[in-house]
C-alpha cells in the first residue's frame, strides 16, 4: 500500500510541476506580447529608439504561490514616460490592459486542464 501511495504522490508532484511550468511559459509569453503592443502603440516620439528597444516583458515566480507577469522600461528615463505630462505617453497600463482577457482565460485553461 506504501508504494501505491508514494507513486499517486510521485504522479501529483509531477502534474502539478507540469502546470506550473505551462503557467510560467504562458506568462512570460502573455508579457512579452504586451510589450510587443507597447512596442507598436507608444505615444512618444520615437527619437533614437532606445526606449522602445528597451520595453520588455517577462514572468517570475515571487514565491511558491505567485507568479508576476510584467512589462517594463529599460531605460532610465522610462518612469517619465509614463508619468511625466499628466501621462500622456503612458503605455505600459494600456499594453497590460490589451492582454489581460486573454492572458486570464489563458491561465483558467491550464489550471482547468
């Protein structure tokens, strides 16, 4: 009976590192397709390309139980990007906003599998 219980053990563990592998590819993809629409839809005046190149998108585990999906600057001037001038060339919310349908039916179909 051991061993019985063990391998149901050993089979659950694999499954749920499977679904969590699946959540964390899914993530980083949803992400990076945020800052593809960022990329494609910024408000400023695309001077030296430097802050578009820079945008980007990835996922991380923070800790056993969550996982942060983002996009992000990589300049330091971002932050003014996207909060100077009343935010009229923000869009990093709206880039989030875009995905965010899909990226959370994306996740219920992995958790549901």
């Amino acid at each position: 009976m051991t061993r019985g219980l063990g391998e149901v053990q050993g089979n659950l563990n694999n499954w749920i590192g499977k679904k969590l592998d699946a959540l964390e590819v899914f993530s980083d993809m949803e992400a990076k397709k945020a800052s593809g629409y960022a990329k494609e839809n910024r408000r400023w005046t695309d001077r030296t390309s430097h802050a578009r190149q820079a945008l980007d998108g990835a996922a991380r585990w923070a800790n056993l139980i969550h996982l942060m999906a983002f996009i992000y600057h990589q300049v330091d001037y971002g932050v003014w990007l996207e909060l100077a001038h009343d935010g009229k060339y923000a869009i990093l919310e709206e880039a989030r906003d875009h995905v965010r349908n899909e990226y959370l039916e994306g996740v219920k179909r992995i958790v549901n599998m």
